[in-house]
C-alpha cells in the first residue's frame, strides 16, 4: 500500500510516517517509480509505535521494544531479552512517578477550586476573605523524581 492510504486507515500523518522510516520504525518496499510500497502488516505496527510513544517511550527505545512486542497473530515474539523486560520494567516505573506527581497536582488544583470557590456567595460576589499564609506546594521536585519517601 502507499505511503497516503497507511495514512489513512491509521489516522498517522504521512509525515509521521516518514519520520518513522527515519528512525528505523518503519520500512518500505520502494516501487520502480520511487514510492513507498507499505505490507499489509504495517497498519498494526503503526498501531504499536504510536501506542508506544504515547506511553512517553523515544524513538529510539521504540527501535528495541518493537521486534520483542506479540505479533499480529497474538504469539510471542522471540526477540525479548531479560536486559529489554527490566528496561521495560524502569520505563514504567518512570511512569507511575509521573503519573503520582500528576495526581498530588489534580489534588493541590482540587484544594484551590474549593476554595476560590467557597469565597462567591450565592450572588456571584466575592465575599471578603481574611488574609492568610499560603500553603507550600511540594511537587517531585522537591523530592528528586522519587516522591517523599
């Protein structure tokens, strides 16, 4: 298939699409014209590298996470490594850190709205509100990446 139907059925841009060749994501057949002549399986690997780089994963580790990833037919691939599962396994430890500092942010936003919100009455005016020492945010950086402990 060419490089504007792979586009198509996988709502990639065909920009991506080159993009991924670049970076050895991808590979085409050319034609005798010069084109690129996608397989069939492409449209799943597409797919996968998209998955993957909205898992926060760079290109360069989707290049080594890609050939170990189930085939198309649900089956194992034989290219994993122990050393790739345990890349794999920091990855998403990385992750779960994000994912707690973006929690602890949607709290200390929730704790804000609370109370911009308790200071309107019913009316829509702003109620007077006594002078207060603000709270001091912590986020991951000031524990490192690592959270409190």
């Amino acid at each position: 298939m060419r490089i504007g139907e792979l586009a198509q059925r996988t709502g990639v841009s065909e920009r991506s699409l080159r993009y991924y060749e670049e970076q050895r994501l991808l590979t085409a057949d050319r034609t005798p014209g010069g084109h690129r002549d996608y397989p069939e399986h492409a449209v799943d690997r597409v797919v996968h590298i998209q998955e993957l780089f909205a898992a926060g994963l760079c290109s360069k580790k989707i290049v080594e996470i890609l050939p170990c990833m189930r085939d198309t037919d649900g089956g194992a691939n034989e290219f994993s490594t122990p050393a790739l599962v345990n890349e794999l396994r920091v990855e998403r430890e990385r992750i779960d850190r994000m994912v707690a500092d973006l929690l602890r942010s949607r709290e200390v936003l929730d704790e804000v709205i609370e109370r911009a919100g308790a200071s309107f009455t019913t009316t829509g005016l702003r109620e007077p509100t006594p002078y207060a020492t603000p709270r001091r945010i912590r986020s991951s950086y000031d524990y490192g990446s690592f959270g409190p402990g």
